[in-house]
C-alpha cells in the first residue's frame, strides 16, 4: 500500500512540474494538458497493475 502512495504522490508531482513549466513558457494548451494528464493516468494505471 505504501508503493501506491508513493505512486500516487511521483504522479502528482510529475503534473506539477509539466503544467509550471508550460505556463512559464506560455506554451501551455488544451492538447498538452490532455496529453501530460492522459499519459499520468496511463503511467498510473499500468503500475497499478504490476504492483498490486
């Protein structure tokens, strides 16, 4: 169950720092938004599977 915490929490901040540095180089879009959030859920959802 910790794994999945520290899953969760490396997710979290792989969001942040995507979505600061696109809003810091104004280049953030619908479409990178989609794509950072999409690929977070993936990367979630995938070692979900192997860890548990």
């Amino acid at each position: 169950m910790i794994a999945l915490k520290i899953l969760t929490v490396g997710v979290i901040i792989y969001l942040v720092w995507s979505f600061t540095h696109h809003k810091r180089d104004k280049s953030l879009t619908l479409v990178i938004f989609l794509e950072y959030l999409l690929t977070a859920a993936l990367v979630l959802i995938l070692l979900m599977g192997v860890l548990i």
